[in-house]
C-alpha cells in the first residue's frame, strides 16, 4: 500500500486532549454494549444448561428471539461506536480498562500518546513497541507543539 493509499492521522497533545470528552463517551457506548451483550450470553449459557440438564423442555421462542435480538442491537451498537473511534485515527487497545492511544510524531519518531478512561487528561505516552507498562509522563516536546507535527521520513 503506498502513501497516498493510506495516510496515518498524527495528534498533538493539545488536539488528543481536546478530544477525549467525545472519545469517552463513545467508549463509554461501547463498553455498555459489551457489558450488555455479556449478560445476554449469560443467560443463554444458563437456559442451555438448564435444557441440558432437564433433558429437553418447552422452548418461549418469541422470548428467545427478542433475547437475540436485543444481542444483536448490542453488537451493531458497538461496532458502530469502534468505527467512529477509529475514524477519528484513534487506537482502542483495552475495552475492558478503556484505553486509548493516539499516534503522534515527535522527534521524527511515531509514538503513542496512551489514556485510560478514569484519567483526567493524557499524561503518558509509550513508543509502538513499548505499550501500557512502559507509559512515560508526558513531557516538555508534548506540551510545545501545538502545530500539526511533520510527516515521519
């Protein structure tokens, strides 16, 4: 794939910040859903074993369909709120803790601005190959660059 095909989004510190607040919310979307759709699985983990164990019994099939459904709607919510996510050219790395990174360009090297959600601002970053246990705090070459950053070499 050449550039021109595939063009990476860099953030500065200030537009990563800037946008948390409609990333938190999105995540937040997600998350719910997840957290929805794994009740959903739940119960229908315990009404298999249930048949199981009862050797077969009367199924409430209109009750079943809404069941999934409702799963469904999870899913697609979801998925919808990912895309918007990566849309914006920000990585989701954990849905269970929340965390994001978002590509920045200092020094002529790609790193990772990294958030979680529960952090008030972005305060960490890592390099691509470092991840959430090497996160450094944010220093003075973060906060100067208020200007879109180069294109890497």
């Amino acid at each position: 794939m050449s550039e021109m095909d595939y063009e990476a989004k860099y953030f500065t510190l200030t537009e990563a910040q800037s946008l948390l607040p409609v990333l938190e919310t999105l995540l937040k979307r997600v998350i719910d859903a997840k957290k929805a759709m794994e009740g959903i699985q739940e119960e229908v983990q315990a009404l298999s074993r249930r048949i199981f164990l009862a050797g077969g019994m009367l199924l409430d099939v209109e009750q079943a369909r809404r069941r999934r459904s409702a799963l469904d709607s999870h899913i697609q919510q979801a998925k919808d709120a990912l895309s918007e996510i990566e849309a914006i050219g920000v990585q989701v790395k954990d849905l269970d803790t929340g965390l994001l990174d978002f590509p920045c360009l200092i020094d002529g090297e790609v790193v990772l601005l990294c958030w979680k959600v529960g952090e008030e601002r972005i305060e960490f970053w890592h390099t691509l190959d470092g991840g959430f246990r090497e996160r450094q705090p944010v220093d003075d070459r973060f906060k100067a660059r208020k200007n879109k950053p180069e294109r890497p070499n």
